[in-house]
C-alpha cells in the first residue's frame, strides 16, 4: 500500500488531519491540573510538533496536487503542440500572420470564407511571397451546393451580414488575384464542404479557430499549434484531403478571374 503515502493520495491527507488532530488534544491535555510543570512542557512540546506536522502535511498535498495538475497541463500541450490561444483572429491579431509572413520558407496554407481582410492588406505582397515558398488558398465556393442556396448565404445569414456578401468577396479575390497565379507558387481553390473551420498554415505552425454561430470570424478564438503535435498533423491532412479531392474542391472557373 505504499501509494497511499504519495502527498496526493486522499489518505495522505486524512492521516495528518488526525495528527493534527492528536497534537490539539495533547496540547489541551497539558493544561490540566495535577500534572507536573515539566510533563506540562513535554506535553505541550509533543502536541504542537503533532500539529506543525500535520500542517506541514496539509502544505505538501497542496503543493503536490497543484504540481500534479501543471505537470497534466504542459503534458496536454506537448501532445497537442498549443503555443498559444487568441480571442479573435485576422485583423485582431494581425501581428502574429505578419511576422511569421515576413519569413516562412516552404509552405502556407489558408482556408477561409471570403478573406476580405487578407485580399485588402496582402494580395500585393504575393509576388514577393512567391519568391519565398507556396501559396495556396481554399476559399468557399459561393455557387455550392447551388447559388441560392449556397453554404456561402447561409454563412451570411449565421454572421448577420447582408446576403451575397461572401460571394462577392470570394470573386472579387480570384478577380484581383488572378495575375498572381502560378502553378505550385500560388494556387486558389474554391472548397465545396461545410465550413467549419479557419486556418492558417506557415511552415511549421497553423493558427486555427471554429466559426460560431452569430458571431463574426474575426472574434472566433484562435489556436496557435506547431508541427510534432497531434493538432497540427491532423489540421494539415484535413486541408490536404479538401485540397486534393475534386468532390471536395474545384479550380476557379476561368471567368472569374476576367470579372
């Protein structure tokens, strides 16, 4: 039964409370009459060592259960690869997409609905991205299931926007981006699946959130996680699948980019 010693153990604990315990009785029994002065000290001295001892046990569980329950933390963020969590996204935290920008080397990936933001503030810098390594976008195609009543409306409806402002967005990028294409250097794609998602993949990082219903994707929480954790990986074959699969996914039709 040697667990039970371990300073986290319920035992553990019950046991000092009745040390505890023992050394106020003693303690109280040293102040009875009839006993000797030096029985009254030894007693005394016995009682109040019990108590501290108890105390300090007290001190330890405390100590250990609350080092028990970091050590559960840093081992859920190793195996999942968390460096960090956001309240928003994009515009909010725009420092943390830009510097990483500024030097990635292989790869970004980025799914999204419209990307307004991005189309406004990066769409120049594309052709010194390309020079750094693949680019390659996923964005909603606003014509699936069908036009009218497309996962891109429904999207606008759920952010309280005005109809049809996702498919604007989502042909006003490819109309813009168009004299940046280039194959395996710069790539969009329009996905055809439920939206549940944002993220965006530089090199050995992705920063990714949920969309949530009536709230606007920019104050979605955002999580930063790095490759070697399970998130990362499993993030990466999720767009891969999308990416690679034409009934998930679909070029831009030509006409897009002349609009």
């Amino acid at each position: 039964m040697k667990f039970i010693k371990h300073p986290s153990h319920p035992i553990y604990l019950l046991s000092h409370a009745i040390v505890f315990m023992f050394g106020i009785l003693i303690i109280v029994f040293s102040n009875f009459a009839g006993l000797s002065e030096w029985t009254k000290l030894i007693l005394f001295g016995v009682g109040t060592s019990l108590v501290a001892a108890g105390i300090t046990g007290w001190v330890v569980y405390t100590y250990v259960k609350s080092s028990e329950q970091f050590a559960t933390a840093i081992s859920i963020v190793a195996k999942f690869g968390i460096l960090n969590v956001f309240s928003g996204r994009s515009v909010k935290i725009r420092e943390e997409y830009d510097g990483r920008m500024r030097y990635f080397k292989k790869q970004v990936d980025i799914l999204g609905f419209g990307l307004n933001s991005f189309r406004q503030d990066n769409l120049s810098f594309i052709p010194v991205w390309k020079q750094q390594g693949s680019i390659r976008i996923l964005l909603i195609d606003p014509e699936f299931p069908n036009e009218e009543f497309s996962f891109a409306n429904q999207r606008d409806r759920e952010e309280n926007d005005p109809q049809q402002t996702i498919s604007r967005q989502v042909r006003q990028f490819a109309s813009e981006a168009a004299k940046y294409i280039e194959k395996e250097r710069f790539e969009i794609r329009l996905y055809k699946c439920l939206p549940m998602l944002n993220l965006y993949r530089i090199d050995d990082e992705i920063l990714w959130g949920p969309y949530l219903i009536k709230e606007s994707s920019r104050n979605t929480p955002t999580f930063l996680v790095r490759s070697g954790g399970e998130i990362f990986e499993r993030i990466v074959r999720h767009f891969e699948t999308i990416w690679n699969d034409d009934q998930l996914s679909r070029e831009v039709p030509i006409s897009w980019y002349q609009e």
